[in-house]
RNA sequence: GCCGGAAUAGCUCAGAUGGUAGAGCAACUGACUUGUAAUCAGUAGGUCACGGGUUCGACUCCUGUUUCCGGCACCA
C-alpha cells in the first residue's frame, strides 16, 4: 500500500496501518502532536486504519482542524462521563462549535453549576483509563436496533440520507452514533473546563422536547486553555452592558419597561453623533429626509402585509374612535404613503426617502439583551423608489454608502448574505415571477460588484430577496449592521405609479435600505468595540480641563471649556478642590480622549498641557495648535491615524 | 416564549446553621491649596426586587410575580 505525503513523498506500509501508527514510524514527538489525518479527503480518526493508497495528510496540534477534533472528542468525553454518573441519561447530539463543545442531555433530574464539578472530575478519571475511541461502520437496522429505546438516537438515525454510512464509537462502556473523526484515544484529552449550562431544543424545534446543554472547551495545552478563559473574562470587561452602566451612557429600568432602553447624557452625545452623521451623509447622497408618525392605523399596515405576516412581532393595536391604530414596526408603509402623495415622473426617479425614526417591535422577552436586543429602537430608514433600469445603479451606490460608513466606524464587513426564498411558499409573497425577476439581479449586482457573498435561501423577507452587510463584533458577535432589500411587492400593494416617458402608468420598484443598524444595537456594538475608549469625533467628553490649582487657575479653565464649547466640541471642566492626581485618574476612568492640564505657564503663555487617554505622555503646545490637532483628530473619523 | 441561575446602599460586593444589615468607592460637610491614576477626618445613605405563607421572630425557609444573566427558539 502506498500513501503519497503533503510534500510530493511516496511511502509504502503494509496494509492497515493506522494514522498514529505512521507518524510514530516518522518520529515520537510526531506521534505526540498528531490528532488524525486525512486519506485524500476523507478524514480519518488517529486509531482508524488505513487500507487503500492515497494521499495523507497527518493532523497536528496546529492545524485549524485539529481544535474541532478534540473538541468533538471532549465531548463524547463528557457523555461518557454523564453516563456513568447518570446511568439513565440520553443523548442529542454533541458537536464541536467555534470555542469548544457542547453536548445535548436528557435527564430526568435538572443538573446545577455543582454537577458539573463532578462531570469533570469523572471525566478526568475517563482520560486516566484511556479508552481507545473505535469506529465501527453498521448498518442502518443495527444502528436503530442498538438504540432503539432511546427516542433521541433513532430520531438523528431516521434523518439520515439513505446510502450515507452509519457509524458507531465507542470508547470502553460508552457507545455513540457519531460521524467521527475522533483523536483516538481518551488519554488525548487533557486541558479541558466546563462552562455552563443551558436548555436547548431537540433539533431546535421550539415544539419539541427541551434538553440541558453542557458547554465546555478543550485546548492542548494548559497555557491555550487559560488564555481561552482569561480572554473570557476580559470579554465580560467588554460587555456593552457592563460599560454603559460605569459611563453612565444609557438605562433599562423596568419601570420604564422590559426593553425600553432611556439614553443619559453622555449616550445621547454619542448617539447624536452619529445621527448627525447619517443625516450628513444621506443628505450628500441625495436622500431626501421626512417625518412620519409613531403611530399609523391598522389599516395601513393590512394594505401593506405586515398585519398578515408581522403582526406577531407587533405590540397590541389600540383602539380609539371607532379607529384602530398600532405602533410601528417598520417605516416602509409611510414612505409608500409619501410617495403616492403626488404625481411622479420616470424623471423623478430614483426618490430616495430616509427618516431618523423610532419603532416599536414585540420581541421575546427571551431574546431581549441591553441595547443589542430592544423593543423600541431608532434608526435611519430609507426608501428608495426605481424604475427597473435604475436598480442596479441604486444598490450599487447604496452599498457605497454602506461601505464608507462601517469603515468610518472602525467595523469591518466579514461578508454578506444574500437571503433568497425557500420551498416554504407561506411565508413569502406568492409571486414566483417577481421572485425570480428579484433574485435575479440582486444576485447579478453582487457579481458584477465582485462583492463576495453567502447564500441563503429561506432567509429572505417576505415582500422579497435582500442583502445583510455581517459585521463581526470583537466579542465574536456575528451581527447584520445594514441591508439592501429589493420589493416588488409593497408598490404593487398600495398601487404605486408613476409616468414612463411614453405618458404611461408604470410600477416603481422600492429599494430597502437599512443603513448602521439601529441606534441601539450600534451603540452596543461601539461600546464593546472601543471598550468604552470612543474615538474622540464619537467620545461623549472629548476633553476635560483640569486646573493645577482650582483657586489660582479655576476661571482660566473654566473659559478654556467655554471657547473650545464654542468651536463645537465636547468639554467640562474639573473644578473640584481637589489634587491633580485624583483629576486625573477620574478622567482616565472616564475615558476622556483628552486631558488639558492648566497651570501657571500655560495660563501665562497660551498654552495647554494635554494628555490622552490610556497614555501617561503630556505635551505642552499653544492653545491654538491643541485645536488644530483636535480638529484632525475628529476629521479622521475611527479610521486609523 | 422555553430550560437553568440571580436580585442586599448610587456603584462593586460581604452577610454559616432564621434573632430586622456591613465594607470600599461615589455623595455631602470640614480641614488641606494641590503639576499628571485615589490627601485626611466626619456625616448621611437600605420596605435586603415585589406579593403571599411558615415561624414568637424571615435578607435567610416555602410559594407566586417582576426584572436581569447564560443558553435555546425567535430576529423584515
């Protein structure tokens, strides 16, 4: 037999032979850091044998795959463990995730934070016995057979495409249905914690049964396993949550209400910022800005479909003199509105409609989270109203203006997704035509942009196809900062026309275009980003002065703040009898971009003696370049220096 | 909405087995007059989330509710 290697190498074994086997034949320290392999493109366990020529690729420790291995592994590990403390535990699945592991149970008793102490202590003994993981391939019959008293392994074993192979592992008393590929031996796993637990749907039906969650991490080494849960920590430092309560940026007080966020000053300023900032650039961009109410009959929304397909997501409609009104969810219904309110020609088109606005969407009380997650949230929306030829030219520039916003923020795109229909006809609009006609060049406008993208079907909204920017948050959060949505339907809806060259009526086409998300969700996404440290054009205080001595320099700081307020900054003045020091270390804690020291000589000569935030440097110049250098500064937006 | 956990001063947190609460920071007052991350002293601050129950007595035990946290489901 015959395996050709990465680099070009042929060896001949005797057949079977297993990876361990060929990397212990090329040398023990090999053998140590292998985890599996690959055969061509199959991948096979460390203890699998290997029967047939082909090209191998030995798995170590630092390969990218070598981390989903282990980690698969640990969690067979954990079942077993479960197992034996709990003999009548059944099993969902167990899969390994980005950061670790996780694995589905059923048991009749609920497990606390304690319990899993003990399942770790039971899994260390497993990795003391060294159990040697072993594949076995049976058939669909045995399989079922095998656990045919457990509901949760027949169900996974039926929904498996006829003609794939079945495959068992066991490992000592432990037997699980499971893909594979596995490390082989128990005594592999060594840097592992438990981390918490949670329910979980069966196969995420919300209809069916609800299992614990056990979720867990394993590393290869110590030091990769502490730095994973320091770096855990550090996130719950980040924690937009956490953040906005020391900056005093905004609240959630249940009073108020459930998710109902209240901004303070100092998150009003931030937000300010950035609405001034949408406003700006739309406005650049030839957006036209309007105001619609908070409040629109029921009516309204039936013409447009939302009562049909929204409404769950809707807070109750209220009645008042014999008419019934509900609370926005969307804008687009307004925006329809506007546009029907007087005559249009092709020559008007594109409108583009954006409003700052307020709406109010019924979110699971579960889902609810600070301000990622809201039920009352303002944003920019914008409306753009087509002819068919102008399609392409809008979600171009559309996505332009996307771009330069989320790299002005500092955010990154990661991809995007471009969300198509499914088979599942109830839960979009009937119109195959349109669908198709919708697709079509949304998806050729991604080409042609040579943007790259994910498809995913059955993701689309219920009036049409559209497109979500995916900004990755430093916390790992996958979030959709923007969207472009083409709809064929509301315009046919609420009957929207306007005059083609030839005098007659024709259909527009409405662009959907969600801009930076909503204010709410932003914010979190900044707070946890900058930790708090805003860039100074974002930052709530841009600059404090503080006075040496608030007797001898207090009225000189106090017009510094005054004449920098004038230019349009952002500043107080510390004019607390208090040491220097102490006003520092306050205005760190703040995190104020800028410090402005004022003493004797500065007072005497102009000047300020400034200093960054998270820097100890001071540097004393005039007042006037201070604000030069301040202007530049918030000139460059959170794009880098 | 579902599973599990939590709720003590403005903030961060202590408070064994039931005997009505403490610290640090912040606030306020006074002294100090300050040159780059905490000057000193004093004062005030609590329906222990809310409602019911058990008990001579409940922050503590039971129970219901609310909100929050970790997940799941949801997320135009």
């Amino acid at each position: 037999m015959q395996l050709t290697f990465p680099d070009g190498k042929k060896k001949t074994y005797d057949a079977p032979i297993t990876p361990l086997a060929i990397a212990k034949a090329i040398s023990s320290s090999l053998a140590k850091k292998t985890v599996a392999a690959f055969l061509d493109d199959t991948l096979y366990d460390l203890n699998r044998p290997i029967d047939r020529d082909g090209a191998i690729r030995l798995i170590t420790e630092s390969d990218d795959e070598a981390f989903e291995i282990l980690n698969h592994s640990s969690a067979h590990l954990m079942a077993q463990a479960i197992k034996r403390l709990y003999p009548n535990a059944q099993f969902g699945v167990g899969p390994a995730i980005e950061e670790g592991f996780y694995y589905d149970v059923a048991l009749d008793e609920s497990l606390k934070e304690d319990d899993l102490l003990k399942i770790e202590n039971q899994m260390r003994k497993l990795v003391k016995e060294n159990h040697e993981m072993i594949r076995q391939e049976v058939s669909r019959e045995a399989a079922l057979t095998f656990f045919k008293d457990d509901f949760y392994k027949t169900t996974l074993i039926e929904a498996i495409p006829e003609g794939d192979a079945i495959t068992l592992y066991r490992q000592g008393d432990f037997v699980d249905l499971c893909r594979g590929g596995h490390i082989g031996f128990t005594g592999k796993i060594k840097h592992f914690k438990l981390l918490s637990l949670a329910g979980a749907y069966f196969r995420g039906d919300s209809s069916g049964p609800m299992m614990q969650r056990i979720y867990g991490t394993a590393w290869f080494s110590k030091d990769a396993l502490d730095a994973h849960l320091s770096m855990l920590e550090e996130r719950k430092e980040r924690d937009h949550r956490k953040l906005g309560k020391e900056l005093k940026m905004f609240m959630l007080n249940s009073e108020v209400g459930q998710g109902l966020a209240t901004w303070l000053p100092n998150g009003y300023a931030v937000r300010k910022v950035l609405e001034d900032y949408v406003y700006d650039q739309e406005r650049k961009a030839g957006y036209l800005h309007v105001s619609t109410p908070v409040l629109g009959t029921k009516h309204l929304y039936e013409t447009s479909g939302h009562w049909d397909h929204y409404q769950e997501n809707m807070f109750p409609p209220m009645e008042k003199d014999d008419e019934t009104f509900v609370l926005r969810p969307m804008s687009c219904p307004h925006h329809m509105k506007i546009f029907q309110s007087d005559l249009r020609s092709y020559r008007d088109l594109p409108l583009r409609y954006a409003e700052i606005v307020t709406q109010h969407r019924y979110e699971a009380s579960g889902a609810l989270t600070g301000l990622e997650r809201v039920r009352a949230m303002t944003l920019t929306d914008a409306h753009i109203f087509v002819r068919p030829d102008q399609i392409k030219e809008e979600v171009i520039n559309a996505y332009e203006l996307i771009e330069t916003a989320i790299a002005d923020l500092g955010l990154e795109i990661a991809y995007i997704e471009f969300a198509t229909r499914d088979d599942s006809k109830s839960k979009f609009h009937d119109n195959d035509r349109l669908w198709n006609l919708a697709e079509t060049i949304l998806e050729d406008v991604l080409k042609d942009a040579e943007i790259p993208y994910k498809k995913v079907p059955g993701e689309a909204a219920f009036y049409g196809p559209k497109i979500d920017f995916q900004v990755k948050t430093v916390l790992g959060h996958m979030i959709t900062m923007s969207t472009i949505q083409l709809d064929f339907l509301l315009p046919e809806r609420f009957d929207l026309n306007y005059i083609n060259a030839s005098g007659e009526k024709e259909r527009p086409v409405v662009i959907h275009r969600g801009y930076i998300s909503t204010f709410e969700r932003l914010m979190s996404i900044l707070l946890e980003q900058y930790k708090g440290a805003f860039p100074t054009w974002l930052a709530p205080v841009q600059a404090i002065v503080i006075p040496v001595n608030q007797a001898v320099h207090g009225e000189h700081a106090k017009a510094l703040k005054q004449h920098l307020i004038d230019l349009g900054y952002r500043v107080n003045v510390d004019q607390r009898d208090e040491k220097l020091g102490y006003k520092i270390r306050d205005a760190q804690t703040q995190k104020i971009p800028y410090q402005l020291v004022i003493g004797d000589q500065e007072m005497a000569e102009d000047q300020v003696t400034y200093r960054q935030y998270g820097s100890s440097d001071q540097h004393t110049v005039s007042t006037a370049e201070f604000e030069a250098l301040l202007a530049a500064d918030v000139a460059r937006k959170s794009r880098p220096q």
